[in-house]
C-alpha cells in the first residue's frame, strides 16, 4: 500500500481492482499506529481483506513502550469488533492460518529483522495460508487484466540501439 496520504485513491484504485488476498501492515514497535497506519487499516477492513499485522523492531522498543502501542492497536481493531490474535505455539499458528478469513480474528506477528525473533513463526504462519476463493463472476481473465495488450508488445522495438550484440554502450561509452 501506498504510503502517503497524498496516494490514498491510488491505493483505493489498487486494492478494488486487484482485490488482494490478505493485507500485512507493518507497525513499528518503537512508534505504534501511525495516521496513515490508521488509514491503511481502514481501507482494508472496509474491503473486508483479512488482516495480518507484523510488528517490527523488537530489539529497540521497550517493553513497557510495546505493550502500550500493542494496546493502542487492540483498542482500534476492537471498534471494529476485530480480535487481536498473538501465538503460543505451532497449533495456534495452524489453527490461526486456517481460520483467518472465517473468524473476525487478526493475528499479530512480533518481529526483530535484527534480531530474527518471531520471523520462523511468520514464515510458517505464511505458508500454512489458504488462496482465498472467490465466485466466478469475481475472477477476471488473465487476458482482461494485460493492460499491454497485444498492439503494445508488438510495437516494442529492439533497445539496443548501437550497442551491438555485445551489450556494450557503443559510441555512448564517454557519456
């Protein structure tokens, strides 16, 4: 998602025209929901996409700065009537995949890149996933979504100019 508020519509654009699977937000730990964290959220509960919340930068963010922001995040769902849904062990994170778009439930990943705490949870979490379906009349046809269209790859030229075969800049070496 886009992350500007001045991209909002390109963002709403984006997500009805390819209605994604699943949106992960990523929260800093250290700063908690942002504005347009808020919004981001928003868009994807009014399109009823599931939720998968990472919050990162586990190694900087005090405890006590952490619970709170985590709080502030449960508050915000809870209007919403959205659960937060942390992990104990592997059956949750079964148990969590499998049940993503059926329960109101928005599982929460914390997370160290630094450090790789929590990342093997998100990784399983991830591949236990489930392609969402959809009726027929919501799939489009690969054809209706190439926006090049056949006119367009036949009128690519060739862009190696004359650079040759080999690849080098020809005459344009000194630019």
């Amino acid at each position: 998602m886009c992350g500007h508020s001045i991209y909002t519509k390109t963002t709403i654009l984006g997500i009805s025209s390819n209605r994604p699977d699943y949106a992960i937000i990523i929260i800093g730990g250290n700063t908690g929901l942002l504005p347009m964290t808020k919004e981001h959220l928003n868009i994807v509960i009014q399109f009823r996409i599931p939720i998968i919340l990472i919050v990162t930068k586990l190694d900087i963010t005090p405890p006590e700065i952490l619970k709170s922001n985590i709080d502030t995040v449960k508050k915000f769902l809870s209007r919403e009537s959205l659960t937060l849904y942390t992990f104990n062990n592997d059956d949750d994170i079964n148990f969590s995949s499998k049940n993503i778009t059926k329960n109101k439930c928005v599982p929460l990943f914390k997370i160290s890149n630094v450090t790789g705490a929590g990342i093997e949870n998100l990784k399983k979490f991830l591949n236990f996933l489930p392609i969402r379906k959809r009726g027929d009349k919501d799939i489009r046809d690969v054809k209706d979504r190439d926006v090049r269209g056949d006119k367009a790859i036949r009128d690519v030229k060739d862009d190696r100019g004359d650079r040759g075969d080999r690849g080098d800049r020809g005459d344009r070496d000194n630019v």
